[in-house]
C-alpha cells in the first residue's frame, strides 16, 4: 500500500502539502484555535468542531490579546498532554472559577486545591508540579518571546507542547506535530511512520511559507480532520485525500 502511494505521487512535497491545506480549508473552514475559556458564550464556535466547540475564534487571529490570555493558552497547552480537550477545559474552568487561573495565583495556591482543580486533565501531580514551575518561568518572562530550546529545558515540556505554546500563546510560526498530523501524513505516504518528531516538522515547515495564519490553521484542521478519519486503523483508507491527491 504505502509503495503504491509512493509510486502514484507525483506533485512536489511543497505542492502536496500546500494542496492537503488548501482541501482540508475548503472541507471544514477556519478553525479558531487556540480555545480560550474567556470567550465561551460570546459566540465564536465553530459548527464542524467535533467534540468541543466553546471559545474558538475562528477567523480572528489576535488571539491572545493579554498576557492573561497568554498564560491560560500556556496551561491549556501543557495539561492538554493525555488527554482530550474537553477535560482539560473542564480543568481551565475549575481554576478560572477559583481565580487561580494567573501566574501568581498558580504559585500562592496550596499544590493539594492546585491538584483538586486540574484533577479531570489526569495526571494532576506531575501537572500541577509542571503548571508552578510554568507560572514562575512565565513571570520572569517580562512580555519576552522565548526561544523553542528555552521551552524544551523546561521540566514536561516536549517538542509538541513548545510548538503550541509557541504558534498559540507567543504567535510564531512553529508547526506543531501531533499525533494526528503523524497520522495523516503517513498514511499519505508522506513520511515514514516512524519518523521522528522533528522531521514530521521540517517537512511542513521547509513546504510552507512562514505564516502564522497557515501555521495555525493547518495543525487545526489535521485534527478536525483526523477526528473523522483517523480515530481508528479500520478508517484510514476512507480518507478522502487518498482519493484527491494520491491518484
């Protein structure tokens, strides 16, 4: 199967990866990513969100507007490890409501009430540990941009978890690999299925112009994408891609 695919390619990787883009853009529309728990009842949802569709903006890409902003898509990007987004907003919720959802809240709050509002992400105490130590990094921070190798030093921050907080929280371009977008692209034929991290990323990155806007919605779009397509091995072949580009 995957040599077939191989041997039926027969656009460059930059017109494959900018044609999937453009097909995935027309199937679904804007995305609204990064979802903040600040815009839930004040429209914004997008209809062809599976699961969760609260505190997306599809369309507007001035998100985040304040340093509060900031550090909430921060926390989201790191309890989002393990687990689906519908628990870690449920998370979110509990600290907004016990206004501790601020860096300096993070740090004054007793870890065990820390551990008690993040509890339905999973994984509450490393992630709690993680959310401190993300809450005084931030502080010293001082509106700076970091660099991606600053983010990796940090205890629980992985590849993943940097290029979100990255695109999402500092808007830089820098393509975020997930699960998902593994998926995808190696059922495409695109990458080997166990290519590494970093160079699922080179090859967006090296095929895409340096755009924020395409950044964010292409990482959006592969997982609204592979949430109807790739939840189980069974459905890969029903992609419709394989359909329109691989013929």
């Amino acid at each position: 199967m995957e040599k077939n695919i191989h041997n039926r390619t027969s656009r460059t990787s930059t017109e494959s990866i900018l044609d999937i883009y453009r097909f995935l853009l027309d199937s679904y529309g804007p995305q609204g990513w990064w979802p903040l728990t600040e815009l839930h009842g004040k429209g914004g949802t997008n209809p062809t969100k599976t699961g969760s569709v609260r505190g997306y903006h599809p369309g507007d890409y001035t998100y985040p507007h304040t340093d509060s902003q900031q550090f909430e898509i921060i926390c989201g990007a790191l309890l989002t490890q393990n687990t689906s987004w519908q628990q870690v907003e449920r998370a979110l919720i509990n600290l907004r409501q016990t206004n501790s959802l601020s860096p300096e809240s993070i740090l004054s709050i007793d870890p065990e009430a820390l551990k008690e509002s993040i509890k339905p992400a999973g994984y509450y105490n490393q992630k709690a540990a993680r959310l401190k130590t993300l809450a005084e990094w931030f502080l010293e921070l001082k509106s700076r941009i970091p660099q991606r190798e600053e983010l990796l030093s940090l205890k629980g921050i992985g590849p993943e978890t940097a290029d979100s907080i990255l695109l999402y929280a500092f808007k830089q371009p820098s393509f975020v690999v997930d699960t998902y977008t593994r998926r995808v692209v190696s059922n495409l034929g695109l990458a080997d299925e166990k290519a590494k991290y970093s160079e699922i990323k080179e090859l967006f990155e090296e095929n895409l112009p340096k755009d924020l806007v395409i950044y964010q919605e292409y990482h959006a779009l592969l997982v609204e994408h592979a949430k109807r397509y790739y939840q189980k091995k069974i459905n890969y072949s029903k992609c419709p891609l394989l359909r329109s580009f691989l013929d």
